[in-house]
C-alpha cells in the first residue's frame, strides 16, 4: 500500500506541463481562467463580449503593471496572449510549453499593439505562480 502511494505521489509530481503542441496559448489562458475555448484572434476582439479592454498599448513594454490584476489577458495583436498572475506573466510557446513568459524584443509573438482584457464573470480562480 505505502508504495503504491509513493508511486501515485511521484507520478503526479513528475507529470509534465502540457506541451503548446498539446494546448497552445489561447486554450491555456482559457482553461487557466475556466472559460470556455477561444482563440488568440477571438480573445483580442473581446471574447465575444466576454472580456473588456482595460488597456490598449503600442507596444508591451508600454502596458502599465500597476493597473492589472490578477487573471488578466494580454493579447498580442491577435496572435498570441498570457496571463497576468502573481505579479508575473504566464503563456505557452513551442518553445517552451507553458510557463513563464519569455519575453523577446522583436520577436514575432509578442511585436506591435498590445490590449489587455479581463474577464467580464467572476474573477478566475488564482493560478499558480510561474516556475522559473
């Protein structure tokens, strides 16, 4: 019995995050805020009315922190998003599945106007922290 609860334990601690082969940005901001599936391009237009554009920006380095809260969406001009959590921004790449995000200057994800959107429901349950 004890080891069938130690291999139990360790299964779940060495369970993988899941791959952006296997759910890419939109379906993780989605499912980390229990909300149902929406795409990059949907999330930027709102959701179907589901979300509220609380920031529009240039740029993400334009986004003002102290204004977000917990759950919000940043949406990268309709191609990819992250969510705001824990003073931190969570997403999943190809490169990196899920996890903290790797923010690069110039890079294709994340270059040109940013919105930021929060979910017009309840607030989503807190998510946890990002891993370094």
């Amino acid at each position: 019995m004890k080891l069938l609860i130690i291999t139990i334990a360790l299964a779940s601690f060495l369970k993988p995050s899941p791959m952006y082969i296997d759910e890419t940005c939109s379906q993780f901001v989605c499912r980390r805020a229990k909300q149902p599936e929406l795409t990059a391009q949907q999330l930027w237009d709102g959701g179907d009315d589901q979300l509220q554009v609380v920031q529009a920006q240039a740029r993400f380095e334009d986004v003002i922190v102290e204004d977000l809260q917990e759950g919000d969406v940043i949406a990268f001009h309709g191609v990819h998003v992250a969510v705001y959590t824990h003073g931190d921004f969570m997403d999943s790449t190809p490169e990196n599945g899920e996890g903290r995000l790797q923010y690069r200057s110039g890079d294709r994800w994340y270059v040109g106007p940013v919105r930021v959107l929060r979910w017009k429901s309840s607030p989503p349950a807190s998510i946890a922290p990002p891993q370094s």
